[in-house]
C-alpha cells in the first residue's frame, strides 16, 4: 500500500481555482455566451461578413474559457480519485499518473492566473505586433527576423490565428521591419509585455573574424481596435503611397500596385500593408492599424497628464528589457521581472510562457507599487 498525500497542494489548487472562478464570473460568461449563439444562429448572419467572423470568434473564444473552467473542477476531482486508488492498489504507475496530472492542473491554473491580471481598458482586444531592426547592421536585421519567427512560433504553439500584414526585408539577410496580427483573447494585455528593446549578444556569423556581436531589435504591441471604436480621421490628415509588394516569390508580388503605405501627416506615424491582394484591402488592413495606434497614443498622452499631476512615479520599463546572450555563455533575461533561462534555442522557437507570466506579474506588482507611493 502506497502513501501518496497531496492533499495540502490541491487545497492550494482549489483555492487558487476559486479565485479565478470569482474573477472570471462564470454566470456573466455564460450568458454572454448565450447572446454570442444567439447571434451567431441569425439567418442574416453572413451577410455581413466581418461581423460575422467578429461573432463566431468571439463565441468561439468565450467557449473555449467556460470549459476550461468547467474542466479544472472535474480534473481536481478526478485527481482525489486517483490518489485513493493508487494508494489502496498500491500501484506506482497510477501514483506517477496522480503526479503528472498534478503538475498539469497547476500549469493551466497558472495560465489562468495570469490571466486575470489582464484588466486593462484594452486587454481582451487583439494584438499587431510590430518588430524593427536596430542598432547591429546585418546581425540586427538577422535579429529582428529571429525574433519574427519566435513570436510566430508561441502563437502557432497556442494555436492562435495569426496574420501578417507587412514585411520589409534588408539586402542582405533578415528584415528591416514586419508587422503581424494574433486575433487570440487577451491577445493585447498577454502580449504587451512583450513591448520594448530586445538585445542580442552572440558571435557573429556575419562577421569574417568571428566576433561577438551584439544587435538590438525593437518590439511595439498595440491593440487592434474593433470597427466600433474606431475614431474619424480626416482625409487631409493623411497621405497614401501605392508601391509594388516585395519578397520572396508568390503570386501577385511585384507585379501590381497593391501595397499600400499610409502616412499620418500630424503625427507623423507611418503604416504600410501588402499582405493582400487588392489595394482595397490592403488600405482597409492599413487604416485599422493606423487606427489602433492613434488610439494608443491617446492613451498614452492621456496616461503621461495623470503622470505629471501625480508626480514623479518611477515605474519604468527601461529602453533595453531583455537580453539573449549566446557568447560566451547561453541564457536570455528578462531585465524587468529578472525572470531567466538557460536554453535560448528554446526561446526562440516559441517558448515564452514563462517570460509573458513573469512580465505580466511584474506589471501588476509595478503598478501596485507606484499607486502605493502615489497615495
């Protein structure tokens, strides 16, 4: 007979459970998601097509909460069970199931904790991500191409439907620029942590003499607001180039004019598209975007007033937030949460779990803080 207790860690996860339960309001869920399927069932839904795909990807999303939420209960559940058995049978396999599971049930908990740190004004919305190319030369552009990938990669881990609108290559290896959509939920609030000067440092394999380099790539994450919120932009606030898609191959690239670049003449703010096909769309693709950042500097100016009325708060994010150091020794950190791994290989081909739930509890611990010393 086996003495296998993990009680007091499923407490832990029980309690830790009813608070996401609180926070999450599974009555309020479900009846959203009650009114979503009403929508979605509509005879005349599809004939407007984005408001249609707005719906059912929203259903879909707020489906996919509930019965996670209702799983976790059961699993907890389920785990009582199995520890009962494993100790009566004496089965060590059964013992070594409890433990797995275990280990699983806490990780998805985890995700879900997080999760409801997400309350900003726009976190539920979707994300564009924007990556730069910065100081570094080739190795920088190299960079900012590494980096392309790795946020791909999570989203493809996550099974996130991703978009990529824009994608400007350097001359002689990686990009210079490239914009992308993640239509997730909480795709903004998970992935604005993410925001800021990234640093490689690694031996070059640009660089004849072998030396050790180091490259910095920007990140900018904004959210991508719903047509609903979208502000009037005049005209005359605007200019509209029309160029030639460029890239590797493909049909339609380089043979018509339908990329388009949109310059925002008061700001001064540049967005350009050339993922689709038609100029048509590509300049609706590139107003939403526009859109979404005009929005998030009216945030951000509005947030930067309430800053200067409050007071010097420091609760900055710092230019530089987290270093990828393969020469001379292996481990990226985060500079911010002091978060850090020893496996950048792993990092870079999508594994940032741990890097966005450090950098989220930060957050939430920074604005604590400062909103303590503010009182």
């Amino acid at each position: 007979m086996l003495d296998l207790d993990l009680s007091e860690q499923i407490r832990a996860l029980r309690s830790t459970f009813a608070d996401i339960r609180a926070v999450v309001d599974v009555d309020r869920l479900t009846a959203e998601i009650s009114r979503l399927s009403e929508l979605a069932e509509a005879p005349d839904l599809w004939d407007d097509t984005a408001n249609a795909q707005k719906v059912t990807s929203e259903l879909s999303h707020r489906q996919a909460e509930l019965t996670t939420i209702n799983s976790i209960e059961a699993r907890l559940d389920d785990l009582e069970v199995l520890i009962e058995l494993a100790n009566e049978a004496g089965d060590e396999d059964s013992a070594k199931e409890a433990e797995a599971e275990l280990l699983s049930i806490t990780a998805i908990l985890g995700e879900l904790e997080v999760q409801t740190l997400l309350n900003g004004e726009y976190d539920s919305y979707p994300a564009v991500i924007t990556i730069r190319s910065g100081a570094g030369g080739v190795d920088a552009a190299d960079f900012a191409e590494m980096l392309l990938r790795m946020y791909l990669r999570w989203a493809e881990k996550h099974n996130y439907k991703v978009n990529v609108l824009d994608t400007s290559y350097a001359e002689e290896a990686g990009i210079k620029s490239a914009t992308f959509e993640v239509d997730a939920p909480y795709a903004f609030g998970t992935l604005s942590v993410e925001a800021g000067t990234h640093r490689l440092v690694r031996m070059s394999p640009f660089n004849s003499a072998g030396k050790r380099q180091t490259s910095f790539a920007a990140v900018e994450v904004v959210p991508l607001m719903p047509e609903s919120v979208a502000i009037e932009i005049p005209e005359n606030d605007i200019r509209v180039d029309v160029f030639r898609s460029s890239g590797p191959g493909g049909q339609s690239v380089n043979t018509t004019d339908s990329a388009v670049r949109i310059t925002h003449i008061p700001t001064g703010l540049v967005v350009s598209c050339q993922n689709e096909k038609s100029q048509i769309q590509n300049r609706a693709a590139a107003m939403r975007v526009l859109t979404s950042r005009l929005l998030l500097l009216q945030r951000e100016e509005e947030n930067a007033k309430k800053k200067e009325l409050a007071g010097n708060i420091t609760a900055s994010w710092g230019d530089q937030m987290r270093s990828y150091v393969l020469a001379p020794y292996q481990m990226v950190k985060d500079l911010r949460s002091e978060y850090e791994v020893n496996n950048p290989s792993n990092v870079f081909d999508g594994d940032l779990d741990g890097f966005i739930a450090a950098g989220i509890r930060w957050r939430k611990s920074a604005v604590t803080s400062c909103t303590a010393q503010g009182r």
